[in-house]
C-alpha cells in the first residue's frame, strides 16, 4: 500500500505541478489567486486519499462527498493533461520545422491560446462523460451453439458487472441498471465482480434492490478485486442478501444444458485471503455435451482452459471508461470490450464495459452496458 501511495503521489502530484506551470505560462499575472490555484491542487492530490481514511473512520456521508469533487477533478485533471501535452508536442514539431523553415513558427500555439482550447474541450468531455456514464444500454450478443439441441428454447444469460455501488454508483443509476434487466427477461442472472465498494452495513439497501431480480434458472456471481479490498466476509455477505450465489472455484449446474463455472479475482492473494482462482481444477476434464460458461472477472485468457469452455464471461476494463485511457487499457489487455472467438474453435470470451463507473462518475467512448447473452440451438449443418 505503501508503494502505492508513493507511485499516486509521485504521478498524480507531477500531473498538477504540470497544470500549474502551463497556467502559470498562459496567465503571468495572477497574483494572490497563484496561491490559491496551488492550494486547491494540493487539496485535490490528498483529497482521494482523505476520503477513503474518512470512510474507513466512519464519517461515510462527508467521506464520499469529498471522493465525488476529488474524483470528477480526477478525469478534468487527466483530460487537461492529455490536451496540454498534444499543444507541447505541437508546438515542438512547429519550433523543429522553424529551424528549416521559419514560416512554421508561425503554426504555435500561444500559451494562453492553448490553455482557452484545452479548457473549452475539457468543459465539453466533462459534460458528455457525466451524461454519458448515465446512459446505460442493453448489449445483446447472440450466439448458436451445438450445444442446445435442435428445437430448444433459448437461453438468455443477463450479465452486470463493476457497479461500483457507493459513492458513484448510487440508488438511481443502480434502479436504471434493474430496470433495463427485468426488461431483458433472462432465465439466469450472471454478476461478473466488483459489484460494492462499501461494506455491507451501508449497502444492505441496495442489496436489497438487487434481490428484487428474478430469473427461473438463478443469479450466480463471482469476485472482482474490490471484493477483496472491501472485505471478502462483507462482499460475501452483500452477494447473500442480494440474492447471488457466489462461485469461488466450484461448478455448477444450471438447467439440463448448462454448466457455470466461477472462479476468484487473484487480487486476493494480495491480502492474504482464501483465492480460489485455479479453474484448470474446476473445468470439465471431460466435454460432456453441455454449454459450458466460465465466470471471471478478469479478461485474461488461460491457454490450457481454451477448449474446456464455450463462452467466458468477464469485465474489469471498463472499456476504457476514460478516453484516451483506452490506450493504456489495450496496453494490458488483450480483450478490452465485445465478443472474441479465441483459436481452436470452442472457446469465445465476451468483456462487457461495465454497468457502472470506477472513480470518476463518467465516461467518455465506452457506454456502460447490461449484457444479454442469448444462446440459441445452432441451425442443423451449421458450424457452432
């Protein structure tokens, strides 16, 4: 946690001494109000920091105000960064061609100009990603598969992951979320992790919203890694009264033509909790004829489980949520968002972005989703 700490600090303090220094390039002049810019950075470097010890000493309402300002400052601190560093590459790239050509010194950008724009399009990425992160939609992924026989009903795989209930993610969104599920009408509820970042005293009422959802064939669950950074007795006893099973490396089955599989986050194995994540362990040894469904929250892929499975569910990119940060997400890995068929023929994987919002309360390029996987019989000749 410690190294942790020093790397935020380090990263997240140099960003806004950046700010400062192309504020203070632009507007020379400010006087008294330079100290006040200063003093506001600085509360807003600690500020994340101060939420969470505030939250944790039990001051949860002031605690996740101060997390909402700090947090939305996050993503405008970030956007301004991106659009700053762009006008400096710019301006380098001009002064470089000058030296050839001194009409291209013309092509740079004024300092104050450059600060006017970025503050214009950081205004408008702001807005659109606070609208944004409240449209929730409904994914809808069909799949034929050999594995239901000619002639069966449908199956319809209801997925929601990385909620992020709490400081957030709250009531209404979370109400929007149900809403668009009841409406999908599935047969099985699946919850892909990282469904609270509060401790189950000050989630039991939207625990108790989640318990309203219905579905024939049950709602099952695995862990995320903020499972493990709440609590894994609170998170299991959140996913008990929402009405989710919680799969920790164990199978099972679902109706006549379905098997789940559902293993932990290995971010347990960070804070010295029991980590069920050995699925090898838990897959079929065998292919019995039934679909099988692995449940993980994480997007990575086991090369020695491709084949033991038909479809991997799975979350924890977001998508991205922040544009640019979509960069970074694909720098890590390899499936970010949609349906993926993986080599061999059997396996696909499908990474949802996510119903709800990590940090900022906003997204930019990568929606949130509900998921409805709908698995149908394969038409007869027909590849799977």
């Amino acid at each position: 946690m410690l190294k942790f700490l020093a790397i935020f600090f380090v990263v997240y303090g140099g960003a806004h001494v950046y700010l400062l220094w192309k504020v203070h390039a632009a507007l020379p002049g400010l006087g008294r109000w330079q100290i006040a810019l200063w003093a506001f950075c600085a509360a807003m470097v600690v500020g994340p920091v101060a939420a969470r010890l505030l939250q944790g000493a039990g001051y949860g309402q002031p605690g996740s105000a101060l997390g909402l300002i700090c947090y939305i400052w996050m993503a405008v601190a970030w956007w301004f960064v991106v659009v700053m560093v762009a006008f400096d590459a710019w301006n380098l790239l001009a002064r470089g061609a000058a030296l050839a050509w001194p009409a291209a010194q013309q092509a740079v950008v004024p300092a104050r100009w450059s600060l006017a724009i970025a503050g214009v399009l950081v205004f408008a990425a702001a807005v659109w990603g606070l609208v944004e992160a409240r449209s929730i939609r409904l994914a809808t992924v069909e799949i034929a598969t050999s594995r239901l026989p000619a002639g069966a009903e449908p199956i319809r795989i209801a997925q929601i992951t990385d909620l992020h209930l709490g400081a957030t993610t709250g009531e209404d969104r979370l109400a929007r979320a149900l809403e668009i599920v009841r409406r999908a009408k599935p047969h099985l509820v699946v919850a892909t992790g990282d469904m609270s970042d509060l401790p189950m005293e000050r989630a039991a009422h939207m625990a108790a919203m989640l318990r309203t959802i219905e579905a024939p064939l049950g709602k099952l669950a695995v862990t995320g890694n903020h499972e493990f950074y709440v609590g894994l007795d609170s998170s299991a006893a959140f996913h008990d009264a929402a009405g989710f099973r919680l799969l920790r490396g164990e199978a099972v089955a679902v109706g006549e033509h379905l098997l789940v599989v559902g293993v932990d986050d290995p971010a347990g194995r960070r804070t010295g909790e029991p980590c069920l994540t050995d699925e090898a362990a838990v897959l079929p040894q065998t292919d019995d004829g039934r679909f099988v469904l692995l449940l993980k929250h994480r997007p990575d892929v086991e090369d020695a489980s491709v084949g033991r499975f038909d479809l991997q569910m799975s979350g924890h990119t977001h998508g991205g949520q922040l544009f640019p940060w979509h960069v970074f997400t694909r720098m890590r890995f390899r499936y970010v968002s949609g349906l993926h068929r993986l080599p061999g023929g059997r396996s696909s994987v499908y990474v949802s972005r996510g119903t709800g919002t990590w940090g900022p309360p906003m997204r930019l390029l990568a929606p949130p989703e509900v998921t409805l996987v709908v698995l149908r019989p394969a038409a007869a000749g027909a590849a799977e």
